[in-house]
C-alpha cells in the first residue's frame, strides 16, 4: 500500500510558489510525515529546508492546530483530517502515493522457500479482499468505519473513493517499487548498506505475476464496475 499523507496549505497558499518561504509542520525529524514532507516538496519542484522550513510540531491534532492558527503554512496530515481542512477552505497542495511505500507484508525468504503454497495462498487472499472492497461500495465503507471510527458520511464518502483508487489500492498487487527506492535513497547518505541495495532485493513479485499472467486477476473484474 502506498502512502495515506498530503500536504495541506492555507487557504492563501494554492501554489508551489507561494508556499516558498514558508513553513510545513510533521511530527518529529526522521519520522514518516518528515520524510513525506521532503517527497511532497521535491514533487512540487521546492528544496526542503532552502525553500520550504520543516518545523517538528507533534502529532496531527497539533499540526492542523498549526495550520489553522497561521503558525506554519503547510502541514503534513492524514486524509480523513486533509479533508475536514479543505472543508474548511484549506488546499491539499500534493498527496505522496506512488512516491513511498507506505505499508506491505514481510517474511522471511526461508519461509518462502519452504512454505510457498502458504505464501501463494495469502496473496490470493490479499487480490480477493482488494477486489471485494473495490466493487462493494458499502462494505468498503464499513470496513473504513470500523478500523477508522465515525466520521462525517460526506468524508466517509470520500475517504473511500481516495481509498480504493486504483493509484493507492491498485487490482493487481505489485509493490511499489519507485516507493521503495525513494525510501532507501535518504537512507544511503549515512549507511552503505542502503546505497548498496536495489528495490528489487526486498521484493519477491513471483506469486502475483503468477496470478497476474494465469488471468486469475482480470477475471475477477470482468464485467464488474469499480
């Protein structure tokens, strides 16, 4: 799964150039929304730190408290609260998706090697959830609703038209392997370990092209709308 933060400015800020000078507020130095400020400002063309400041702020409460008073002009924020901040008149001025890969599954290689029925059979499982939340619009909504808590319907709506997007919960269950390279790239300026690797060393795409090419997974969407 890709990343679920955007970069959210003031109500004045509606571009790149304007929020140049300005401040974007994230959680702590080396976290995750710091690392997905510095992606979302390279994509919009701006150099972290020279052109845009990243203050440590705390957790997303405390950032949209920032953002809304005027103390930073950016803020790092989860969707659910990136879109009570557009309610508001605030901009979502960049989403870091593809850009960094935000959550997946881990096991050993020696698991696969000697389990990889059991590891053929997750990944089947995992093509089927997706595909149920993707073409059941209120089962989607439930799942959000318990793992995510009440929300407004009109969010909730959106939240998971954002969330069953194909660019965040694609069909065919490939990781990410751009997200992965811009993780290791900061990475390598201080361990020679992560310049030395390659996204492909952490991924093993065998099971899902194997269901990809069988055409297990176009089937399961033929004739179904999403």
């Amino acid at each position: 799964m890709t990343s679920d933060q955007w970069l959210v400015t003031r109500p004045e800020i509606k571009t790149a150039e304007q929020l140049k000078g300005g401040s974007v507020a994230t959680s702590i130095f080396g976290g995750s929304s710091d690392f997905l400020a510095r992606m979302a400002l390279k994509k919009l063309g701006l150099t972290p730190v020279k052109d845009v400041a990243i203050v440590q702020i705390g957790g997303v409460p405390e950032r949209l408290g920032a953002l809304e008073k005027g103390k930073v002009q950016a803020a790092m924020l989860g969707v659910i609260e990136g879109l009570m901040a557009q309610k508001k008149g605030f901009n979502a001025l960049a989403a870091v998706s593809q850009a960094y890969q935000s959550a997946g599954v881990a096991t050993t290689r020696r698991f696969i090697r000697e389990s990889p029925d059991i590891v053929r059979r997750y990944v089947k499982s995992q093509i089927e959830a997706v595909h149920r939340i993707k073409t059941d619009r209120e089962m989607g909504k439930r799942v959000l609703l318990k793992y995510l808590g009440p929300q407004a319907k009109e969010v909730l709506e959106r939240r998971y038209d954002y969330a069953s997007a194909d660019d965040r919960l694609p069909p065919k269950q490939y990781p990410t392997l751009e997200g992965i390279k811009n993780i290791l790239e900061p990475l390598a300026e201080t361990d020679s370990k992560a310049k030395a690797a390659k996204p492909e060393d952490f991924v093993d795409i065998r099971f899902i092209k194997e269901l990809d090419e069988s055409g297990f997974v176009d089937d399961l969407y033929k004739g179904k709308k999403r």
